[in-house]
C-alpha cells in the first residue's frame, strides 16, 4: 500500500483528473516538473462541497477563485471569497472551506505534491466520512493531516 502512494505522488501526470467526494479535480503542475517546489490543481464543485479540517504541515497554500464563492476558516477565522479573489494558507495554519455559490478554483501549493492525493483516495474508492481513517492515512504521505470534521453552510 504504501508503494502505491509513492507512485501517486511522483505519477500523477499534468492533465489527469479525478472526481472524489463531490469535487473535480484536474493536476495542472505537478511536483515533477517543478522539481518538488510547486504543484496545482484545478477544482470544480456544487454548494455543500469542501474538505475536513485539514493542515499542510510543510505546504503553503493560494487558492485563486475563478468562478462562485467560497467560504473558508482559517486558523479560527471565517471570510468569503469569490471570482477574481485569492486566499493564501500558511504551512502548518489548520483550515478548510465550503463551496456557497458553485465555484472553480486553482489550488497552488509549495512545495508540491498535494495534487497525487485526489486520485490515490479515488483509486482506491474511499470516501468521506465511511472511510475517514484511511483517507487520514493516505492524506499524511501528501502532507495532509486532517483535523476535524468539514465546514458547513448555514441554511438559507
């Protein structure tokens, strides 16, 4: 197990894409063409989507907003962001968001490397909550540790 998930994280190739958990994604730079130091990925995902409360110990983080609105909690702090907007992540800063408005985004990390994670989880057909503790598993060999449950949305 542990051998596929070094192969996700150095094989995933510009281009490849993944539906899991309610969100598309698509690797646009992966760690392999930048030497380590930067990887992206493309988002797209209907009101309701967003992670668990989540870390990258060694990773910063921008989000570019490219359509919607998302809201996001960073280290115990709530904002909205929408197209044309960014939000930056510090390595180590415990943080998740929540899609408001369907949105499209681009997520940049560095170092890289964060962009295998998405299809390793869909690989192997996990889901979140049902498999939550080998998501958690997967997710620290990307420089993920997730800490909490998802963000939700009030009700309108």
């Amino acid at each position: 197990m542990q051998q596929l998930w070094r192969d996700m994280q150095t094989g995933v190739a510009p281009g490849t894409q993944t539906d899991w958990n309610g969100t598309h994604y698509e690797a646009l730079l992966t760690q392999r063409e930048t030497g380590g130091k930067f990887g992206a990925f493309a988002s797209d995902a209907g009101r309701g989507h967003g992670p668990p409360r989540h870390r990258h110990p060694k990773s910063d983080e921008i989000f570019v907003i490219l359509q919607g609105r998302l809201r996001f909690w960073c280290a115990g702090e709530a904002s909205e962001r929408t197209a044309g907007e960014l939000f930056y992540i510090s390595a180590g800063v415990e943080h998740t968001f929540v899609v408001v408005e369907h949105a499209r985004w681009i997520a940049i990390l560095s170092p890289g490397g964060l962009e295998g994670f998405f299809p390793a989880v869909a690989a192997q057909g996990l889901e979140i909550p049902r498999d939550l503790a080998e998501v958690k598993a997967i997710a620290a060999q990307f420089d993920m540790e997730i800490t909490g449950p998802p963000l939700a949305i009030p009700r309108p």
